[in-house]
C-alpha cells in the first residue's frame, strides 16, 4: 500500500481475532464498500505478549540550567515502552531532546545489555527533536535517567496485546519554498511540497482492555517553542501528556519522529515574527543577520508588548498543537479492530556510507554553496520488528520523500521510519535526491553529496527488513 497502511487493513491472522477491512476514519467498510460492525471480546486469551511503560522526569533543575535558559515552560521526559514474548526483549524510548548524542546511545545501550539483557539491536532511541531542550548536561546523567525509565517499565510488565494502525494530521507543511520577492530558495510553508501526513500508531492495552501504552510518529519539527531561552517538550510533550491524561491507567506515550528534516508546523508565523524583530535589531547595531540563523533568544526585548504577545501566542500554539495531534493519535487507537497477544521480535542494524563534503562559503540559504572534499558521511540504520510492525531508525534527520519512498517500497503494512534515532550521524540534515538542488538551508549545509544517500538508506533498511 502506497503510505497509507489504513486501520486494520489486510486479513492477518492472530489470537482468536483476524483483522478487519480497512476503515479510514474509525468506522468500518469492507473493500467491497459495505459497512460493518465488528464486534470485539473485551478480553484476549494470554499469548506470549508481555508489556510494561514508565516515563521519568529528565528535566534539569533551575540550578542547572546554563546561561541562556531563563527557566522552564513545561517539563521535558524520558518515556519507555518495553516488550517481551517469552524469548526477547525490545524497548521504545523517546527522550525529549534535541537528539540522542553518539555518547548518550552508547551509555544506555550498553548499560542496558549489561544491567537488563536487553540486546542493543532491540532498542529504538528517539530524540523527540525539541529545540527548547538543554544538551548541556553530561550524557551519563541523562543515561541514568533513561536507564531509569526502562527498569520501571520492566517491573511494570504485565500480559497485554498490541495493534497498529494510521491516521492523518495536517499539521505539518513542507518548509522549502522559493522567496516570491527574491525569487530564491527560502524557509517558509509550501503546501504543495512534499509532506507526508501520516500519524502512524502501535497500541499497547492488558487483555482486560485497559491502555498501557501508545507509539506514535509524525513528521513534523518541533520548533514552535522556539524562543530557545525557557525549558520545552514542544508540541511532542503537549502530545503526549494529553494522550496520556486522556488514556488515564498511568499509560504512557512514547512519540517519534518521522521523516521531518524539511517539515515544519503549519502554523508558525510567530516565529518567523520574532525572528525579523531579531533582524531588525542586528541591523540596528550594524551586524546583518537576515542570511543567518539568529543567536538564539538574542535581540529579544522580553518588554516590548508585541514581542510578549508573540511569545505567549507560541506556547498557545504548541499546546494546540499538542492537542490536535493526540485527538488524533486517541481516534486511530479506538479505530484499530485487529489486536494480537502474541508477537515475533527480531532486529538488525548497519551503517551505511556517503562520500562527504565541507562547506567553504557562508549564508544561510538562496545560492548555491561551495565546498571541498571532506570525510564520509556513515548513517547508522537500524530494524525493529514486533509482531507484523516494522520501525526503520536512522541517526539523522531525514527528507519526507525518503521515508515516503520506503513505506511505498516495503512490503510491510505497518512500516514506520523513526528518526534521529539510535545515535547522531556526522551528516547534517539528509535530503532527498529530488531535493538535492534546492538551495535551502538544510541542503546547503548538509555534509552528504548528492546522490547517494537516499538509495543507501531506503535500500538499506528493505535489506534488514529481509534479514528479520
């Protein structure tokens, strides 16, 4: 199916249940158009399924915060789904940072195949992608924190089954556009760019019905709390805390990122508000910053009434946001009819490897940028694979039509790409064939050369989900 695996779609066998016709919106049609009205025990047999969720507050204390952080707008998690069949073990995280460092990867995986006999190829760790987080803080400490997570959701284990299914949000936009004034590749909301709107789903509930857990990935930045001076989840923790509110059962949600690299919030004029006021300021001084990324929170007068008012209006906004999207992730999960109590674990990893470039001019974006022959790129890539459910992880921040073209290309109904995931490439932003001569920001600064990196990632990972 072309990006779209619709709730319950395809006949799947599973624990006394077979799967329902593809319905789109919650409801029920069969391929032949006629409705239906499945009916579902409120109670599974036990299968092999075992499944636990905790989340742990990582959010650093006033005392902590670095210079530039005046202090905290919501708080920020480490939250864990952990499954088990018997056999094996796999883990969901997803912390709320910008993304997971190299050392960070390499401190939880390792401790949690020391400490916990979870195999690192079973683990999937996801930076929500938040630009309001600090990274300023020693990775073994947020490591324990997500070590945390994980042991509670182990004692938190209990018999369970799982479903998957999709919905649609329209809150993301592609964000590459050409300037109509400069006639120059700029940022700004191309609705008619590539934009994937996908909300894809994994539901987690004891056999008695009751939510444990939900998985859920969407492509779309979270840069709405922007304003890079005060503590945010963004849009992904005002997601999650309202899944998690509504679920009730102390069930958690664990978001990930899908293909976002070039897909910003639909709704984000106020940031593009505040940073003229930032430019205009510069300029005032004498500095042009207008082909620049402004210094974060600098040149911000925090008094001025029209800057408050633009601030205030992004919190607004991300909580919407937030809300929005959790409507959405709750609609898919009472839609989804096909639930298994049994489920396969299997996994891979590789790294795949791009020639590489170092950048020699500078600007931000609208031309064409120089460069020399710099080191390879390597782009780890990693596959998870629970019940009928592939996650397809990449250390970087991908293009839209990369992971559009793998879910086209896979032979998996549930194919999920999980970005940022499982360490940090030396990459930069990984763009797209299609969108290798565009002469935005991301593809300019990008360390990867052209015309190798999607056909390495996209027939990477269909060559893991062969191996599993």
């Amino acid at each position: 199916m072309k990006r779209q695996f619709q709730i319950g779609m395809a006949i799947t066998t599973i624990v006394a249940v077979s799967a329902l016709a593809a319905c789109t919106e919650g409801g029920g049609t069969t391929p032949e158009g006629s409705t239906t009205t499945p009916e579902v025990a409120p109670h599974a047999e036990a299968g092999d399924l075992s499944v636990g969720a905790a989340k742990v507050d990582i959010t650093p204390s006033e005392s902590e915060l670095v210079e530039r952080y005046t202090g905290v707008e919501d708080p920020l998690f480490a939250r864990t789904i952990v499954i088990q069949n018997g056999e094996e073990t796999a883990a969901l995280i997803s912390v709320d940072l910008g993304s997971v460092s190299a050392e960070l990867w390499t401190q939880v995986s390792s401790r949690l195949d020391e400490d916990l006999d979870i195999d690192p190829e079973h683990v999937m760790l996801a930076g929500t992608h938040t630009h309001s987080a600090q990274s300023e803080r020693e990775p073994d400490v947020y490591a324990d924190l997500v070590v945390q997570s994980v042991e509670e959701a182990l004692e938190a284990a209990q018999p369970a089954r799982m479903g998957a299914g999709q919905g649609e949000s329209y809150l993301n936009v592609n964000r590459s556009i050409i300037d109509p004034e400069t006639g120059t590749w700029w940022e700004g909301p191309n609705v008619n760019g590539v934009s994937d709107k996908a909300v894809r789903v994994i539901a987690f509930e004891s056999l008695e019905g009751q939510p444990i857990a939900v998985y859920y990935n969407y492509a779309m930045h979270a840069v709405t709390a922007g304003m890079l001076d005060r503590i945010s989840a963004d849009y992904p923790g005002a997601a999650s805390t309202y899944i998690e509110d509504s679920l009730g059962h102390d069930a958690v949600a664990v978001f990930s990122n899908g293909a976002a690299g070039d897909q910003n919030p639909r709704y984000f004029d106020q940031t593009y508000q505040l940073r003229e006021i930032r430019v205009q300021d510069y300029a005032e001084r004498g500095e042009d910053i207008s082909n620049a990324m402004p210094p974060g929170g600098e040149g911000l007068d925090r008094d001025d009434p029209r800057v408050a008012t633009l601030i205030a209006q992004q919190v607004q906004m991300t909580q919407s946001m937030g809300q929005f999207l959790g409507e959405e992730v709750l609609d898919v999960t009472r839609g989804i009819r096909a639930w298994s109590a049994d489920a396969s674990i299997g996994a891979g990893t590789s790294t795949v490897t791009c020639p590489g470039r170092d950048r020699t001019d500078e600007g931000r974006a609208g031309q064409a940028g120089t460069y020399e022959d710099g080191e390879d790129v390597s782009i780890r890539l990693s596959v998870l694979n629970v019940g009928d459910v592939y996650l397809a992880g990449v250390d970087g921040e991908v293009f839209n039509g990369i992971g559009q073209r793998l879910v086209d290309e896979s032979p998996h109904l549930h194919t999920i790409m999980s970005t940022l995931t499982n360490g940090r490439a030396n990459s930069g932003y990984i763009y797209s064939d299609e969108a290798s001569g565009q002469y935005t920001f991301e593809v300019i600064s990008s360390r990867l050369k052209p015309s190798c990196a999607e056909g390495q990632i996209v027939n990477g990972l269909l060559a893991l989900f062969d191996s599993v």
